[in-house]
C-alpha cells in the first residue's frame, strides 16, 4: 500500500476505535451516577498509566529496530516480549493487591478489571508497535476496530440489561483479554526473511542505554498529559473530575489524524538522515490542528451538549481552552518521534521530566484556585513548552546531519 493509503485507513480504523469507545464513554456518562463515572475515568486513567509503565519503552524500540530490520523481525519480538509480559504482569497483580486493601469489595473488583483491560490493551499495543516497525500499520488498524467494537456491544448490552461500574468493566476486560490472544499469536506466528537465528540475549547495557530512557520519557509524557486528572479528583473532587475527563476525552479524539500520520510515518522518520521530511510533516500538522481549534472552539457548546447532555455544560471552558493546544500537540507528535528515531531518547526523557515538573507546579497554583479551567491552562502551557524544548534540541543536534546509530540491545547468545 502508498503511504496515503495506509495514512487514510489508519485515521479511518482509529476514527472508528475512538468513536466506539468514546461511544463507551458516552453510555457510561449517562447510565452511571457522577460519583461511579468519577472513578471510572480514575480507574481507566490509572491502567493507561500502569500499561505505560510496565512497558519501559519497549514497544517504541521494538518499532525503531524492526524498522530498522525488518527482516529479523519476529526475533526481535521474541527477545523483547519476556520483559514486556513480566512488566505487565507485575504492574496487574500491584493493582488487585492494592483494590482490595483499600477498596469495598464491589467497588474493588471493578477497579480491578478496568485498570486490568487497560494493562491488556498496552500489551496488544506492543504487538500494533511490532506491525507498524513493518509499516504494516493496516493489521494494527484491523485489531484495534475489532477490539473497540466488540467493547462497544457488550458495553451497550450489560450497561441496558444490569447496569452499574461492574458492568462496564466486564465489557472492558473479555475483548481486550480475546484480542491480546489472537494478535499475539499472529505476530509470533511470523518467520523471519533471515531464517533460523541463534537465541539472542537481552544486554542490560544496551536495555538501560536504548530501551529505559524512552519508558520513562513515556511515562513522564503521560503523567504530565493526564495527572491533571488525578489534581482535580483530590482538589475539587470526583464531579470535576468526571466533567474533566469528559471533554478531554474529546481532545484525545481530535488527535487521530496525527496519530495516524506518525504510526505510518515512523519507520521513515527512523531511516531518514535530514529534517526535511520532518519539517514538511510539522507544518502540515500544525495548519490542520490550527484549522480544527478554530471551528472547534466556535462549536464547543453545542458539541458537549450533544454527547454529554446539558449536566456537563460547566466544562465548556475548559473544553475552549484545552482546543487551543491542539496545533502544538500535532506538532509535537512529529517532534518528540523524531526524537527517538534519532535516538535521542535521553534527552527525550529530561524535557518531559522537566515538562512534568513544571506541570506539577503550576497545576498545584491553578488547579485549587480556577479549577478545571486552571488544569486545562496548564496543559496548553506544557505543550507550549515540550515544543520548544524539542525544537531546541533537534536544532541543537544538527537535523540535517542527523544519522540513525545501532544500538546493540540484542546480541546472540554465542556472543555472550
């Protein structure tokens, strides 16, 4: 397939995905009472958060050196997905231990399952990583609209028939559980162009240089991007955190298209050697982020009103201000790619632990004072500030004389 293609397909599969799990959204908005969606929307966070963590950068670098040989890829997949399992076992049986210590049994049990389905998700994303290395990003876009449309269904059918937060997180965990099998079976299932390869082993070296630098900038990217969440929920209280949610859920929306675009792209952004195709992607991306705040700045009433209903009007500021950071969290998707395509992924990581504390700090000034309002301000400085850091840095770096280096995570087993 031409990269337009695959461009389209992946926006149209994850336009698809969203809407049925904003659809999720939706039901579970209007079928649960503001306290049960308040912990929802913590719960949901919390298993991204988890998920994240768990993977240690593994699906991105797993992404780069498929890219970067593609004839050695199911090998590569092998050697890495031991850690990835035991991160993500570690971080579920975490989660249960502490729902149950510190939770009501019912409410313990929900939490559960949801942060559980969101762990399960991040481990079918790291084998979506392993086909968009092989710029095969039409399986991933297949996997991720039969996963959302079967949470869709058996959503619509337990919230309609039982109800209640079990309920919704019974049909979170049974499709991503089904899912995680068949994708992992199908990218395993793979030979490799090269034929039969010695057992590699993972270097600790090569890991910690490579692997660990881009999980924490990850890790620190989301916190910064939704710890917001988890402000407002201690502040203001589990109400505002459910208005919150609903209306950036709204703004994860808005960003398919560059999503889309950098899933596709990244494998060329791991090969190229200068930052024209860079720049020709960020002015691209910014005019239709720029394009998209405006009218969706104008429309922002009539549109919560539409999915949410008239009770959840009162976030509509911050729903206005959270629209104005959408040029630069287009940009900075090609911005922060570019980064760990040229492996610069410990610098990467200092912007967003810098992005992060930098949040923290003015979250804790605005939050208590201005409320959602103040979280949503926050988020447009910090994406204002990510962009300028990362620009700063491929400047720094030379763009154009930029050369993608080997990183030797793997090595055979005979060179111990």
């Amino acid at each position: 397939m031409t990269r337009s293609l695959l461009i389209s397909l992946k926006t149209s599969s994850d336009l698809v995905s969203k809407l049925a799990f904003f659809a999720v959204t939706v039901m579970a908005a209007r079928a649960l009472s503001a306290e049960e969606f308040g912990a929802f929307s913590v719960a949901w966070t919390l298993g991204w958060l988890l998920g994240l963590a768990s993977d240690m950068g593994l699906q991105v670098h797993l992404a780069r050196e498929v890219a970067r040989d593609p004839l050695s890829a199911t090998a590569t997949c092998r050697t890495l997905l031991p850690a990835r399992l035991a991160g993500a076992t570690v971080a579920a049986l975490v989660v249960v231990a502490v729902g149950i210590v510190s939770l009501p049994l019912d409410r313990a049990v929900a939490f559960s399952l949801i942060v559980v389905a969101q762990i399960c998700g991040s481990l079918i994303e790291f084998f979506n990583y392993f086909f968009r290395g092989l710029s095969r990003s039409d399986v991933e876009s297949s996997v991720n609209v039969a996963h959302r449309g079967a949470v869709l269904f058996l959503a619509w059918l337990l919230l309609a028939s039982a109800g209640g937060l079990e309920s919704l997180a019974i049909a979170l965990v049974v499709p991503a559980a089904v899912t995680l099998v068949f994708v992992a079976q199908l990218a395993l299932s793979s030979r490799d162009a090269r034929g039969p390869r010695p057992d590699p082993q993972v270097s600790w070296a090569g890991f910690r240089r490579d692997v660990l630098p881009i999980g924490l900038g990850v890790l620190l990217s989301a916190l910064y991007f939704r710890v917001d969440l988890f402000l407002v929920q201690q502040w203001v209280g589990d109400g505002a955190a459910g208005l919150y949610n609903a209306v950036f859920r709204l703004i994860e929306a808005l960003r398919l298209f560059p999503a889309a675009v950098l899933a596709v792209m990244f494998p060329q952004l791991c090969r190229t050697r200068d930052a024209r195709l860079l720049r020709r992607m960020s002015i691209h991306l910014g005019a239709a982020g720029l394009a998209l705040a405006a009218a969706v700045y104008w429309a922002a009433p009539a549109i919560v009103q539409m999915f949410y209903g008239s009770r959840y009007l009162g976030a509509v500021g911050a729903f206005r201000i959270l629209t104005l950071a959408l040029p630069l969290l287009f940009v900075n998707y090609a911005l922060t790619h570019q980064l760990i395509a040229w492996n610069l992924q410990r610098a990467y990581a200092v912007i967003c632990g810098l992005s992060l504390a930098g949040n923290l700090a003015v979250n804790a000034l605005w939050i208590p004072r201005f409320g959602i309002e103040g979280a949503a301000w926050c988020t447009l400085l910090t994406e204002l500030t990510l962009a300028s850091a990362c620009t700063l840095v491929l400047l720094h770096r030379g763009m154009a004389a930029a050369e993608p280096a080997a990183t030797g995570l793997a090595v055979p087993a005979s060179q111990g």
